[in-house]
C-alpha cells in the first residue's frame, strides 16, 4: 500500500545529482534533496537564498575558492518537488565543471541519486501518484506533440481524477451492498436490484470511455512496429521512402538491393510508426542475401502489423501465397497491390479492397497516388480515432483497466442471481484494480521497476 505521506517513511540522507542530460551545454544543474538543507547554502555559497527565488552566487569548494558562478534556488519542505528541502545549482554546462558541483555536495554529505529517485520521494511523500509520476517520464520520452500534451495533461492530473471518480463511484456502490448484507432487518435505504444494476452500467460506460482515452494515448507513446515484406523489386524500400518522406533506402531496378533491415519512424495525425524494411523473400544461393532474407523473418516474427507488396500488374502469385502461409497466424497484415501506375486497366486505380483474410490497397509508390488510403488502414488497425483530451497509459495501466472490467461484469452476473455477497467481492476487486494506477496499492517491486526507468537526476 502507498505510504501516507504524513509518515516517515524516507531515509534522511540527501541525494544528488546532474539533472541536465550529459555533454556541453549553456547551462547546467546539479540538484540535491534531502533534510534542512540551508546550512548547505552557506556551505556551497555562503548565503541562504530566499525560498523560491533566484540568487546570483558563486559557487565554492571546501576552501572556499570558487568553482563557479550561476543562480541558486531554495525551496525549503514541504513546497518542493520531493516534499524534502530542495537546492538547484544552475551553473554553466561543461561536464567538468558540473562534476566539481556534485563532487562538493558529495563532500557535504549527499550521495549519488539513484535514476527517478527524485520522483520516487515525490510520491513517497504525496507530491505526485503514480500515474502523474509515470507521466514525468513519459513527458520527457514524449516521441510527438500529441504524445507530449497528452503526458502533460496526465502529470496535471486528469486521468488520476478519472480513476478517482471511478474508485469513489465503485466504494458507494460496494458500501450501499455491504450495507444492507450486514443490516437486512434494517430499514435501509438501499438500491433496488434495479438501481443497482442502472448504477452498475453506468460505472462500465464511464470505464469504457477511460479505457477508448487510455489506449489511444497508449498508441500516441508506443505507436506500431510495421514491417515492409514481399519478393525483390516489389517497391518495399520505395514504399519507406514515400511513408518516410525522404530517402532512407536505396532504390534500383535490381532485385535485392536490399540486404538488411532498414528502419524509419514516422507520424501519421501524432501516431508514431516505426516501418522496418526487409530484404526481398526468395530461395537464394547467395550467403550475404540469405542472412538478411533471415533476418527478414525475424523482423516479421515481432512486428504488429505486416504490409506485404506484391506487383499491381501480376497480382498475388504462388511465391507471395508462400510467403503469406509462413506469416504468423495472428499477425495482422495488408496486401499492398504497388506499382499500379505501371498497370493497365482495372489494376491500374488506386482501391481499398476488403479480403477474406483482411484488406488490399492498390497505390503506387513511385507516384505516391494512393497512398491516403494506406495511411487511413493503418490508422484503423491501430485502433486511432479522434478522441480528445486522450491520456498517455502504460500497459499496467490498461491491464489494470481490462481487470477492472472483468470484475465490473463478472458483478453484474452476480446481481441478477441475487448473490450480492459475491457482487460486493467483484466490486471490491474493480476498486483494487483501479487503485493500482494511482498507486494507492502498490509493491516495492512495482515501484523499483517504474522509477528505476528514469533517468538521473529525475
């Protein structure tokens, strides 16, 4: 369970470290917090600053001699980012000098800062949950704009009101049932097993449009791992190219020009896609050609999603049906009919064709004509739709959320068998499982997985 924040519950050694990335830069500063630090102040600049104001300083070593010069600021408990007191050093950039800062707040009495160990205190000691703490890194990681709003809104706090308010709505609920199974001589004023069951749906549709919110953020930070596969000289590195909108690959008339898996992220309405191209699928004598035809299948055996290209003008051939019997059974895929500006006829129209097995899109990747149409089936296999004010979620999260479904159905089961011993049990695991995100209930080695993923000084 979490801590209360009212506890003690943190070790009173001060931590430090270099909160800006590694290399030279303008500016840059080291952080530290931990117990009262403004004897530390005086050590390093010989003046207390005021609280949360900016103090030109220099800054000294044991003897006095100055290291450098640059702002320092104090935030003393518990108005800081940790709850703790908090110093910020902001000196110049050199990896030299920034180190002469955090050996001498080493020499005070710090140690070195375990990665997200900043944040762990900030929600040890209340600051943030765990949600908003997960979305300081997610912020940080953020790989598109939309992605970087979306965290930002989740370190503001939205998606915790929202597992909140769920958490709050479930506990009436339970509270209203526990009720009236420990008084039932009582005359109480409880649900009808109607009212019940009408309080109960409208817990699942609040949940459903945090789950649509919550997954579409998800997408926003993971996007889909996308792999280009087919025979030689389909066009699967003229198709990188064209998504990418620069030439990542090399493109000749000459079949497997392509030997190894090349890599390109893109954006399409904030959704990353990471498309990986293969070296065309055939039998082979040629040993460097067959590492990378390996390769290829490796590439396949991980991605979400295949787009397998075949030629407009010959469509689907029996070396193309081979290479779809080897595909994975679960992995979704699109038939990419290409090169239909070299087609004649009815292959020569840029389509979206729906398939036994999925969809077919015909487009020319030289010409770039039909190419909206991939971009559209890619969106709608990702799941994307227009959803605003999404949250960035992790998997625990939506795990979380899938759990708590489960429960809130399994609970409606209960209540039309009258059993609500059994409805109270599945709606107090709903809550749990809700709870989790916030980390209201949460494990020490939950906590040392998510924070031991930051990076220094955070």
């Amino acid at each position: 369970m979490r801590p209360n924040a009212k506890e003690k519950t943190l070790p009173p050694d001060p931590i430090a470290a270099i909160a800006t990335p590694p290399g030279r830069g303008g500016i840059g500063v080291v952080r530290v917090s931990g117990g009262d630090l403004s004897s530390w102040a005086q050590a390093l600049a010989g003046k207390t600053p005021l609280p949360r104001q900016a103090t030109l300083a220099g800054f000294r070593d044991a003897s006095g001699v100055v290291l450098d010069q640059g702002l320092l600021l104090y935030f003393p408990a518990p108005h800081s980012y940790t709850g703790e007191d908090v110093l910020e050093l902001h000196g110049h950039g050199g990896p030299v000098v920034l180190q002469l800062l955090l050996r001498r707040c080493l020499e005070l009495g710090a140690r070195l800062a375990e990665p997200g160990e900043f944040t762990r205190r900030a929600f040890l000691n209340g600051k943030l949950d765990l949600a908003q703490a997960e979305a300081v890194a997610d912020l940080i990681d953020a790989a598109s704009d939309s992605a970087a709003r979306s965290a930002a809104r989740a370190l503001e706090g939205q998606f915790s009101r929202e597992i909140s308010t769920l958490v709050a709505e479930t506990t009436e609920l339970r509270a209203l049932t526990e009720a009236c199974l420990d008084f039932p001589e009582e005359e109480i004023d409880f649900l009808s097993a109607t009212a019940a069951g009408e309080r109960l749906e409208a817990l699942n549709a609040r949940l459903e449009a945090v789950f649509a919110r919550a997954r579409q953020g998800s997408l926003l930070q993971g996007g889909l791992y996308v792999v280009l596969a087919g025979q030689p000289n389909v066009g699967k590195s003229s198709l990188l190219n064209q998504l990418a909108g620069d030439d990542l690959a090399i493109v000749t008339p000459v079949p497997g020009t392509t030997r190894d898996a090349l890599k390109g992220s893109i954006q399409i309405r904030g959704i990353p896609l990471h498309i990986v191209d293969t070296a065309g699928l055939r039998a082979t004598d040629d040993t460097i050609e067959q590492i990378g035809i390996d390769r290829a299948w490796r590439e396949i055996e991980r991605a979400d999603l295949v787009l397998l290209l075949v030629d407009a003008e010959h469509g689907l051939g029996e070396a193309d049906a081979a290479i779809l019997e080897r595909l994975p059974p679960n992995l979704r895929r699109i038939t990419v009919q290409n090169k239909i500006d070299l087609a004649s006829g009815p292959q020569a129209v840029p389509r979206r064709v729906e398939e036994e097995n999925g969809v077919l899109i015909a487009l020319s990747a030289r010409t770039g004509e039909g190419l909206d149409l991939l971009r559209e089936e890619l969106l709608a296999i990702a799941g994307w739709h227009q959803i605003e004010d999404v949250f960035i979620a992790r998997e625990r999260h939506l795990e979380a959320l899938r759990a708590a479904q489960e429960h809130f159905s399994a609970a409606g089961g209960e209540l039309k068998s009258l059993r609500l011993e059994f409805f109270a049990e599945e709606l107090r695991l709903a809550q749990t499982a809700l709870s989790r995100i916030t980390g209201e209930f949460s494990s020490e080695d939950l906590l040392g997985e998510i924070f031991g993923r930051f990076c220094i000084g955070k």
